[in-house]
C-alpha cells in the first residue's frame, strides 16, 4: 500500500501564491511519475502537471509559464509551485504517484495511488 498525503491548500488572492506537497509512503520500491490533478465544482478531474523519475515534467496549457512540479525522489515527495493564481484555478488538487512497491516477500508490483486531495480557493 502506498499512502499520499497532500498539503499547503488554502485561501489566496487573486494574483497570489501557494505551494502544494505530496508526500508518499510505504513499501515503496521506485516511484516513475508523479503528477497533479484538479477537480473544480461541477467539472471532471484534469491533469495539471506530471513529472518522471529523470524529472521530465509536461503541464496544461491552463497552467504553464504560472505554475512549476518538483520532486525529491529520496523523499518521495512533490512540489506543485503555484504563481499568479486566478480564480479558475479553485478547485481540490489531488496528488497522484505511480510506480513500483514490494512486499515483504520481496514481490515487486506495480502501483497507482491517489492521495485526499487539498482544496485551494483563488478569491478577493
């Protein structure tokens, strides 16, 4: 089982900042991607960024040039750097990880997991 755990959510102005941590947890044997989602009221789930193991990285083009993932792979552990925010960027960001865990056993297979998300709110 791989545990994510989100934070740094909250409110801010517009033009504000924030920045978004997630952290992994668990037989963890490597982490390949990382990525951030959203899910603003009465929309689907979206991609906002993903980054890799060698820290490739891709963005929506809603969020690029404003907003920056990171990663510490020895922490496993994301960043999601957040500049000029505007209030179409209200919503519950989720932290998702996947990759590789193994057992106790030494069994390797591999994961996806989604961590509670934390809401941001862009509002005067």
């Amino acid at each position: 089982q791989v545990q994510l755990v989100e934070s740094g959510g909250g409110l801010v102005q517009p033009g504000g900042s924030l920045r978004l941590t997630c952290a992994a947890s668990g037989s963890i044997f490597s982490i390949n991607v990382m990525g951030w989602y959203r899910q603003a009221p009465g929309k689907q789930r979206e991609l906002v960024a993903t980054i890799f193991s060698g820290a490739s990285s891709n963005y929506a083009a809603s969020v690029k040039g404003r907003f920056t993932i990171s990663r510490d792979n020895a922490k496993n552990t994301v960043y999601l750097q957040m500049n000029s925010l505007n209030p179409e960027d209200t919503a519950v960001y989720y932290c998702n990880a996947a990759g590789t865990v193994i057992s106790d056993k030494g069994i390797q297979r591999g994961f996806s997991s989604w961590g509670q998300g934390t809401q941001v709110t862009v509002s005067s």
